[in-house]
C-alpha cells in the first residue's frame, strides 16, 4: 500500500513538473517540498510494517510470506528515498 501511494505522489510531482515553465523548473526543488510530507507518512507507514514483520518473524509464521512482505517492504523504502518522479518526465 505505501508502494502505491509513493507511486502517485511521485506521479503527481511529475506531472506538476511537466506543468511549470522553464524558470519554474530551474527552482522545482522548493516546489517539491509541498509533497515532501506525504513521504513521511509513507515512510512512517513502511516503519509499522517492518515492526508487523518482526513481529509475524518472531511468531514463526510462514516464512515465504515473511519474505514477500520485506521484500514489498523495502521496495517502498526505495520509494520514499529515491526521487523517481525524474524517471517519469
């Protein structure tokens, strides 16, 4: 879920970049800052589901499922951190 929601912040920061004129663009540092608390959310959100995962670990549940979930897991760390908007122009 987080994954996706890093996803559409990232799209919407692109397409407000496709948006912006030329000196717009020379300072859309600033302008991203707007979104920059979506990242947290999702970040914090990626935080709680590591904390599950320990937990489901430590009760010894499947560890395929395990697995697959830090796996997703660390994909919307990736997300977070990563500025893949620059990807989508």
């Amino acid at each position: 879920m987080s994954s996706i929601g890093s996803l559409i912040v990232n799209f919407k920061i692109a397409s407000d970049f496709r948006l912006t004129d030329g000196k717009g663009r020379l300072l859309y540092g600033l302008i991203e800052l707007k979104y920059i608390h979506y990242h947290y959310i999702i970040f914090i959100v990626s935080l709680i589901s590591l904390g599950v995962i320990i937990i489901a670990k430590r009760k010894k549940e499947n560890n395929y499922m395990i697995l697959l979930a830090l796996i997703i897991t660390f994909i919307s760390f990736l997300f977070v951190f990563l500025k893949l908007w620059r990807l989508m122009v």
